[in-house]
C-alpha cells in the first residue's frame, strides 16, 4: 500500500453522505455520535480526521494489510484519538454485526475480485442500520477503460517513466482522436508521483460498469440513493444531457448508464442506504462549525502528527490543507499556554536566527524590523486561519 491518496477525502465524510440522503428526501442517521466504519481504511487518514472532530461519534478502520494498520493504531494513540480503533482483516471474514450509521468504502471495489466485492455488499447489508448510509466508489466505465489499456501498456515494460514517455513522443497519438484521449491520461499519469502509478496501473485495478453495481445493492436490497462523485464538467452541461438522457430511457438505472456513456464518466461514489429514496429536493451542505480565534491557541494533536508525518493538516472541511513555514512554525507552538505575544516572539525569534522567512508586501523576504512592526498583523491573520480550519482550538 503506497500512500498516494493517504489524506482526507472530503466526499467520504458522513456530512457529504447526509446531505446526499437529504437530497433524496430520506434523513440521516445524526453525525455527532454516529457509528462510522471504514473498510480498506489503509493507515486510517480519512477516518482520524474525522475522529478528531466528532469526538462522540465512534469509528472502526478495517484493512487486510497489517503494516499500515499497525501505522493508524499508533497514530490513533499518539494523536489521543479514544473513538477510533483499528483492525487488520480481511473484509471477507469481517465477524462485526454493526450496527454502523455510515459505513465508507473508498477505492476498494475496483480493487477487490468479484468473490471479495461480493462480500463488501453482504457485508454493507449486515452491519447498515435501519436509516444507515454507505459510500462506495469505483472507477467507472466507460471513462476509466483508457486508464486500463494504459495500465495494459505499463505492466508490459519494467519501466513506467520510459513507458509514458514513448506514448507521451509518439506521433500516432495525435493523429487520432481514441488517441487523444490516451495521450491525455498519459499526461495526466506523468504529473502524479511515481508511488501513486505504481498503485493505479499496475495492481489488479478494474473499471466497473454501473448497472454491475447496482446489481450487486439490489441483491443485498440496498437502495441507490445518490452520487457525490465530482464528474468535472459545468453543471449546466451535465443538467442538459441527463434531461436528453432520460428522454431515451425510462429506468433509473438505465438512466444511469446512459447517462455514464454519454459524459464518459470514469469515477463513480456512490451512496446507498436501506432505505428506498423519495423525490429529490435542493439542499445545502452543512457548513462546518464558525470558530472563534483562541487568545492561547492550542493545535489539535492529530493536526501536529499530520504536519509533523505527512505534511499537510487536515481541516474542518475535511480537506487535506499543506503546512506552509509560518504555520509548521504556529503548529509546533501552539500548546494552548502561549497567548499571541509568546508568539509572535517564537516567529521574531525565527525569522532572527534565520529558521523562518516572511515575505514582504514587495514580495522580497521581509527584513527583522519589518517582521517586528507587523507581527500582530501577520500572526492575528495566521491564528485566524488555523482556527476557522479547526486546527486550533
Ligand atoms: C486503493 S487502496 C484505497 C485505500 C484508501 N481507502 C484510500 O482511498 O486511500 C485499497 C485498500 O483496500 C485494502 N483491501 C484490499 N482488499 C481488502 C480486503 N479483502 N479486506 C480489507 N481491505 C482490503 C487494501 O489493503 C488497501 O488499503
């Protein structure tokens, strides 16, 4: 397991997948003490931020791979997370009867054999309670088969860079428009780490087709509700070719798959629940909590194990924020016993010794005395920020 998504994913959160089950007229189970299970956790990212801030709530991480188990049960512990626990199993032989409000299973069924994707939907139809809501993603067809056949391509030869490189130069590409569209996820492969293509191309990954899925929930009598999947195209557009769409077909699920033939989805989130869906009406998400800024400041632990391991913060918006100087400096210090003089000596402190640079309004590095004379300022918009992230508190 490479940690190329190992951050918050912000349409996994229980809140995302509430607002979804409002917009088909069903009400969720409530969040600040829901049950909430992970399976195919990996080290647990997702599900600690989200610990972090519902304290009351309670959450289960599963994974059949030991290591990064082993690696969320310890930062669970440093980070003082008591509403998480952690376990490595396989999915398949999962004894957990639940009950669980909000069950999350992202990135798993395009990576499980249909034996285990089975067993995720058995599993999702055992341990859902009555009003329970699970996410499942998946890379969906038919956008994500040219993802496959590069995949197919990358597998082939023991270098990927070499690989993409020769699609990337290749003068057949251009000249077609199948080939376009190869040469775009070619570019795409290219842009992302070397961790992160070895997982997507060369694991036994697999897009899958809607209506496949859908099947799977009607046999465990799971609903489809909504799907919270971005499909990168302006709403407008998507709005006239899903009315276009449904001239042609009746049935929701055909619906579905038109509708994914025709915007050439590649990814779907799906959310599913017990309960059948009513009509569907507009609703807004719930905006996260307004914070007020902390005359002493102190950072939530999980935020300063997240700087401090994966360099970046999680937010209460649940997105993944990367730490900048200032803020690693802030986040280190923020113990909850300096107020914001102390503070502001740690950053003057830091910029004298050098450790710590400021820009100045010319853009330059601001000198000492310029830091001095705006250190309430800057430190005031700083503490700001990190509070209404939630990362102080
Ligand atoms: C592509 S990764 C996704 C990880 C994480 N959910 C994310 O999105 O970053 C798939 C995860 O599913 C786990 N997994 C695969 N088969 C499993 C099984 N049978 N039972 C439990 N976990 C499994 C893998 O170990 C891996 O951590």
């Amino acid at each position: 397991m490479t940690a190329y998504d190992d951050r918050p994913i912000p349409r996994t959160h229980p809140s995302v997948i509430a607002t979804a089950a409002r917009r088909r007229s069903l009400t969720p189970p409530p969040l600040s003490n829901a049950r909430v299970l992970e399976v195919g956790c990996a080290h647990g990212v997702n599900l600690m931020a989200m610990a972090a801030r519902l304290p009351d709530a309670r959450f289960v991480g599963v994974d059949i791979d030991a290591r990064a188990i082993e690696i969320a049960a310890r930062r669970a512990a440093e980070a003082r997370l008591d509403n998480v626990t952690f376990a490595c199993v396989d999915l398949s032989a999962l004894d957990d009867e639940g009950p669980y409000d909000y069950v999350i299973a992202h990135g798993v069924l395009s990576w499980v054999a249909p034996a285990v994707a089975e067993a995720l939907f058995a599993l999702l139809a055992r341990v859902l309670a009555p009003e329970g809501l699970a996410y499942v993603s998946y890379d969906a067809k038919p956008g994500a088969c040219m993802r496959e056949a590069l995949g197919l391509g990358l597998r082939a030869a023991p270098h990927s860079d070499d690989v993409l490189e020769t699609l990337r130069d290749s003068p057949a590409l251009a000249g077609s428009p199948a080939g376009a569209w190869l040469a775009a996820e070619v570019s795409a492969a290219l842009q992302r780490p070397r961790s992160y293509r070895e997982q997507q191309f060369m694991g036994e990954q697999h897009a899958l087709c809607v209506g496949e899925v859908w099947d799977w929930a009607r046999r465990h009598q799971l609903h489809y509700v909504h799907d919270v999947a971005e499909v990168g195209l302006p709403a407008e557009a998507v709005a006239r070719t899903r009315a276009a769409v449904e001239r042609c077909a009746s049935e929701r699920r055909a619906v579905e798959q038109l509708f994914d033939v025709a915007i050439m989805r590649q990814f779907r989130a799906t959310i599913l629940g017990r309960q059948a869906p009513g009509i569907e009406v507009a609703v807004a998400r719930d905006a996260p909590p307004a914070r007020n800024v902390p005359l002493r400041p102190r950072v939530r632990p999980l935020c300063r194990l997240e700087a401090r391991e994966l360099g970046f913060v999680s937010t209460d918006a649940h997105v993944a924020r990367a730490v900048h100087p200032l803020h690693g400096l802030l986040i280190e210090h923020c113990d909850g016993a300096r107020d914001h003089a102390a503070l502001g000596q740690v950053v003057i402190e830091a910029v004298r010794n050098g450790t710590l640079e400021l820009p100045s309004e010319a853009g330059t590095p601001a000198t000492l005395e310029e830091v001095e004379a705006g250190i309430d300022l800057v430190l005031g918009a700083a503490i700001a920020d990190l509070a209404s992230a939630g990362v102080v508190v």
